[in-house]
C-alpha cells in the first residue's frame, strides 16, 4: 500500500503491516516503533518527530531523505538498509549502539545526538557535521572523514591512520581522541 503526505500519530491507527510498504511526505510523531519490522518499506521525504526506533528491523528498507527529531534509534543497524538514494539526518536523537556500513553519508548531519558506542565502518562521511554530539567510544574506521566537523563535538576518538581526514574540523578538546593510539600524556 501507498501512503502520501500523510501524519502518523499515536492517537491515529496504524499500518498493520509496515514492510514493503511506501510512504512519501509522510509525519510520523510519537509512535512507539520498537522491535517494528520496517524491512523492504520505502520511506521518501518523511519525516519521525519523538519516536521510539529501538531495534527496528530495516533490512533492505529505503531512507531517502528522511529526518529523524528527538527519536530514539538505539541499537539500529543501518548496514542492512538499502544503499539506494540513502540520506537521513537526526536532530537531538538517541543513536546509541547503531551501526553504519558502508554508507555513502555526504553531508550528513547529526545535531547535539547521542552516539555512544555507535560504529561507522567504510562510510562516506565528505562534509558530515557532528554538531555537540558525544561520540563516547564511537568507532570510526576505514572512513571517508574528508571536510568534516567535529569541533563541537566531544568524547571523540578515532584513528587518523585508519580514516581519511583532510580539511577535517576538530576542537582543541578533540585532540587527546585523535592521539590515544601513541599512549601520551597531554596536560592544558
């Protein structure tokens, strides 16, 4: 089934399947998600306002656009959706514990979110900001780190030797994260 520019409420009735469905300019506000099965689905320009995406099940889902807000994803890997067309963006959510794979993630952004123990593995992060977000043992390797913004961002670290990170942003703050490899002591 097909939903077009249609709002997803709490209060409203739901799909009661949402794989394999499609839904384009669509609202999703205050749904309770968690463990949903969201595989094979299509969501195009939709936007989730305070949902609760724990542990959602996106194998081979489409995320075209999408912008998630105070949501949270924790525990979502995002490596099984489908690389078609994917472009999110996440604003004060929960990401804890999620998993990016191989994305192609330009200019991607992720504005004062939790990301602990998030990974972010071969990604394509050109030009992605990290706005005031705690990184606290998020791993990054074998990314494309080229142009990004981490200099509001805190609890980072991460590995030059094993990210691209030409013209990247960091704080003066960031920078025990980036040598804690070479095991020093760096004082203020």
């Amino acid at each position: 089934m097909e939903y077009y520019q249609q709002l997803f409420d709490h209060t409203d009735e739901l799909p009661a399947l949402w794989a394999g469905q499609d839904f384009e300019q669509c609202t999703f506000r205050k749904l309770d998600l968690t463990k949903a099965n969201l595989s094979g689905a299509n969501f195009v320009n939709c936007r989730f306002e305070s949902c609760n995406l724990t542990q959602a099940e996106i194998k081979q889902t489409k995320l075209l656009d999408v912008a998630f807000s105070g949501s949270s994803l924790t525990h979502v890997d995002f490596g099984t959706c489908s690389v078609f067309g994917f472009s999110v963006s996440f604003t004060e959510c929960q990401l804890d514990y999620t998993v990016f794979l191989d994305r192609n993630m330009k200019k991607a952004r992720f504005q004062e979110c939790s990301l602990k123990e998030a990974h972010f593995l071969r990604c394509d992060l050109t030009s992605a900001v990290f706005a005031a977000c705690n990184l606290e043992l998020a791993k990054f390797a074998e990314n494309n780190l080229t142009q990004s913004d981490f200099s509001t961002s805190y609890n980072l670290r991460l590995d030059p030797d094993n990210n691209k990170l030409k013209k990247a942003r960091f704080s003066l703050y960031n920078l025990p994260g980036l040598l804690t490899k070479y095991d020093l002591v760096i004082k203020e």
